[in-house]
C-alpha cells in the first residue's frame, strides 16, 4: 500500500514538472510572411556544429536570430500533437524583447521554433538567439559570446569594434567586398587565448550571416527558403545564377503549372508564397494578383475579399468575428498589419467581437509614420534615400508614399523588370548630390 502511495506521488511529480516546465517554455511558430530559414552546411573540419537560423524581422532595422543545431540523431526535435502554450506569432514580433532572448541565452527559459508537420508539429530546441541590426549608419551584431557594432563612416580596418565589451574576445573590420548587387563586409574575431583559433565572419548587407570560417574550416550558407543561396542572390539582384562548368544541362520539359518542392514542415499556403511567381500587381506578401474595386476603381483590394465583399459595410467597413485576430483579418483582405492599426487607430493587437474596422486602404490615411533609410556615402559626396519593402506594400503603393511615378522607381532600381517585390527587400526611393 506505502510503495503504491509513493509510486503515484512519483508520477504526479514528474506530470506536475513537465506542465510548469511547458508553461516556461517559449515557442516560435515558424512562418514565411516574417521569417527565413537560413540554412548552413560545415566545410572541413569547421568545430561548430552545423545549424539552421531563422531570422525574424521584428522591426524595420533589427533581425533577431534563432539558431537550431542539425541533430543527426534527433535529440533536439520533438513530434507533438499540439502546442502546449500559444506560441509567438508574426504578429507577435514586437514582443520579442532582449529580456526574452537574454533568458533563452542563459537557459532560464527553453525554446523551440515550431514547425507544421501535417497533422502534427514538430519543435526544434533553439540552442540560442542573436540580432543583426541595420540602418542607415551601421551594421550591429550581437549574440551570446561576441558582439560589436560598424559604422559606415567612421569604423576603419583594424580598428577594435567592440571597445565596451571586449572581455574575451576582440572584432575587427577586415574588409568590404562586393556580393552580386549588395555590399558583403568581412569581420575577424580574435580571442584573448592564443590557442583558439581566429574566427572570420562574413554578412551580406540586407540579407545576414553567410560565412563564418577559421584555418580549420566553415560554416557557409547555402540556401535561404530552401533556394540555393546563388539563386536567392541571383534573384535578388536580377542576374542570372552561376552555373558549375562541370555540371551538363539536361533538358527538361518545362510544367504549365510550378512543381512545388515538398519542403518538411512548410505548409501548402507557405509553399505558394514562397515558391510560385507573382505577376504584375502581386504584393510582397500575396500570392494572387490584386484586383481593382468595383466600387473605388483606384483602389485596390485582395482576391481574397473580392470573394467576401458582401461582408463589408460602406466605406470598407468589416465587423469582427469571433476568434479573429489582426494576421486573419490582414490575410483575408490583402492588407497589412501594420496599415490596420494606422487606418483604424489601433494602439495594439486585441479585437472585440463585432468591432467595426475599416479594411479598404483607400489612401486618406498617410503613411507619414514610415521613416526610410538614408545613407551618406563621404566617398561620392551623395546621399541615398531606401524604403524596406513591407508586408502587403506594392510598387506602386511605394511610389506614391514618396511621391514618384512608378516608372521614377524603376530608374532608380535597375534591377526590377517587373513588379515582383520581396518582404526586407530594399528600393532606392531618392538620390541627390550633396554640396561639397
């Protein structure tokens, strides 16, 4: 009778643990609209163990870096059937604090980057978080053992970077080359113990990390998406991929309709985002052309709420229904998150059931809180003003914000042959001489 007690005191402490330890637990479900999935491979005998980062845009500027091991052997990946707490969303991103990732840096909080597996999901332990921070003076990069700051114009070769925080570990500015269209600045850190090796690390202006290497070996990037890193650079640029010589095209015959990879733990809807071509008038987030409205034909509305247009009430006007949220009704009607709040005066995310929102983004609210990116090049005397594309934004809403023609933003971008925009991507939106 006494070892029966204590055999179901036993097993109510250990599912009384395992509860309070999910409910500490933190989880990111992973989603297309606001992350990348960066994925790295070793070279040689490189000690790290290669990972999979996925970036999340919390903001205009700043990256936040969630890096999750490849485990050959599974011990960092779970299969569940539900979540055990919600989870961040994308909507979410601004709650992703440095108190947060401090905590999940220090093991006082577990991780997990959520994955859709079918029916199921799949959690990858996150074994750390970095942020990547880029504006229009410097590039910032911080994670759990180094971090420092360049600044365009001041920072020069062999100069310390991380003067303040220099503890173990010295950065310096090694280089800045040329990556297809963008810029690729090249860091070295050195250690205080001479029998660590020198590290190398390498970012791509816009993009991220995508080398980092000693004498002994690498880790390199290569894909972004699940696209092999020349062809997202290629993509990116407008130019075309470099092919290996060794390599004997084969023809193939080409399919009417894209052939979607089956990349694991990417949903149908994830697929199509990222993998089929938007044509004329497509946004950075939709995967279906936008409409006019019947209505108001110089406004523009998704296909998605073409389908639901009696559901509005005049002046665009849409009552909430109950369990939606901002990122449903967003989808629904091919506007962003960020232009619902501002059209609706919205100072956060919560909804009512039946609150009246106006979803038809007919242009009487401005975009006066967008501040762009300026960069002052000292070299050329001239300065340089760039819009980070948007969730939901199209070229010809872009232009419009800062009162261009369309065919003003195709000079100033040559690489754009059509209207096809990626989320972070950035447009050149302003160029002048300055005097000297």
């Amino acid at each position: 009778m006494k070892m029966t007690y204590y055999m179901y005191t036993c097993i109510l402490l250990l599912l009384t643990t395992a509860g309070v330890s999910a409910q500490s637990s933190v989880y990111f479900f992973y989603n297309p609209a606001c992350m990348q999935k960066f994925d790295y491979e070793r070279v040689n005998t490189f000690h790290d163990i290669a990972y999979t980062d996925y970036y999340i845009s919390i903001n205009q500027e700043t990256k936040a870096i969630f890096r999750v091991q490849k485990d050959p052997l599974n011990l960092n990946k779970k299969v569940v059937n539900e979540i055990p707490v919600k989870p961040f969303m994308c909507e979410d991103r601004g709650n992703i604090t440095d108190v947060l990732m401090d905590a999940i840096n220090s093991n006082r909080k577990m991780a997990y980057m959520v994955v859709e597996a079918g029916n199921q999901y799949i959690l990858y332990e996150i074994r750390s978080v970095s942020t990547l921070k880029e504006n229009q003076s410097a590039i910032t990069y911080e994670d759990p053992t180094y971090g420092f700051k360049y600044d365009y114009l001041v920072s020069k070769p062999g100069e310390i970077l991380n003067k303040q925080t220099n503890k173990e570990r010295n950065v310096f500015f090694e280089q800045k080359k040329a990556n297809a269209c963008l810029s690729n600045y090249e860091f070295k850190i050195v250690s205080r113990h001479v029998e660590t090796p020198i590290k190398h690390l390498s970012i791509i202006s816009t993009v991220g990390v995508n080398r980092i290497y000693t004498t002994q070996g690498e880790l390199a990037l290569k894909s972004i998406n699940d696209i092999p890193l020349q062809s997202f650079m290629a993509k990116r640029c407008n130019t075309s991929a470099v092919v290996d010589p060794t390599i004997v095209a084969v023809p193939v015959a080409v399919p009417t309709k894209p052939v979607l990879k089956d990349t694991v733990g990417m949903s149908d809807l994830d697929k199509k985002i990222w993998l089929s071509k938007r044509a004329k008038g497509f946004t950075a987030r939709s995967i279906d052309p936008i409409p006019k409205d019947p209505m108001n034909p110089s406004t523009t509305i998704s296909r998605a709420s073409a389908t639901v247009a009696n559901e509005l009430l005049p002046g665009g006007i849409y009552l909430v229904k109950e369990k939606e949220s901002l990122y449903m009704i967003s989808e629904k009607f091919g506007i962003s998150i960020q232009r619902l709040r501002a059209i609706n005066k919205l100072e956060g995310y919560a909804l009512g059931l039946n609150q009246a929102l106006k979803v038809v983004d007919d242009g009487t609210v401005p975009n006066s809180n967008r501040a762009p990116l300026v960069k002052v090049d000292p070299a050329t005397n001239t300065k340089t003003t760039i819009h980070v594309v948007e969730q939901g934004e199209t070229l010809y809403a872009i232009s419009k914000i800062y009162g261009l023609e369309l065919k003003d933003i195709y000079k100033l971008n040559k690489q754009l042959t059509d209207s096809e925009i990626d989320i972070n991507q950035q447009l050149v939106v302003g160029y002048e001489q300055l005097n000297k």
